[in-house]
C-alpha cells in the first residue's frame, strides 16, 4: 500500500474505509458507519446553522471514500486521510480534557 497508495491496498484496508463510510462491503443489509451516523446524529440533534459545516465536510468525505471504494482505486490514500480523522478526534478529546480541567498533567498542557 505504500509503494502504490492507488492501486495497491490489502483487503483489510478496503473493509477499513467501507466499514468508516457505512458501505455493506458485500454483506447483506445496511451498514452505518462513522460518518454518515454522525451525519445523521447532527441532523436530529442541532440546526442546520449549526451544522451545516461539518454536513458539508461529511458529505465530501463520504464521496471520495465512496468513490475509493467502489472503484477499487485510491484506497492507501483514503486509509491515511482515516489517520487524519482520528488526529482530529485525538486533538478534541484534549480540546474538552483542558475545558474540564481534568487533565492536569504536562501532557496536556
């Protein structure tokens, strides 16, 4: 997958971007994943002013993930754009640790 982040990926990695994106992956029945079950958790529980930005962002990120998986294409740059994401997540759980005051070490300082 690093030599050909394009076309060469194991099977492992594609079930890894289907299973994010919420696509059955070849199984039977639906599959919700992160994004499109965050997608519909802000749309049941905010505005649409206050969501609109990250529905635009999910949006974005389900259709290219959508389209690595089912061209069978770009899947090793789709596993490292997941790697992003879950920095993004990393950096606001230490967001609402500093808020809360409950991480007093220099860690997270």
């Amino acid at each position: 997958m690093a030599a050909d982040p394009i076309h060469g990926h194991p099977p492992w990695a594609l079930v890894l971007v289907a299973i994010s994106v919420g696509e059955s992956a070849g199984k039977a029945g639906p599959v919700w994943g992160y994004f499109l079950a965050d997608g519909a958790d802000m749309l049941w529980n905010q505005t649409l002013g206050q969501a609109w930005e990250l529905l635009c962002h999910h949006l974005v990120v389900v259709s290219c993930l959508s389209t690595a998986i089912l061209s069978g294409h770009y899947v090793g740059f789709s596993v490292v754009s997941l790697l992003l994401e879950l920095n993004s997540t990393c950096l606001h759980l230490r967001k609402l640790l500093l808020l809360s005051r409950q991480a007093p070490s220099l860690a997270f300082s």
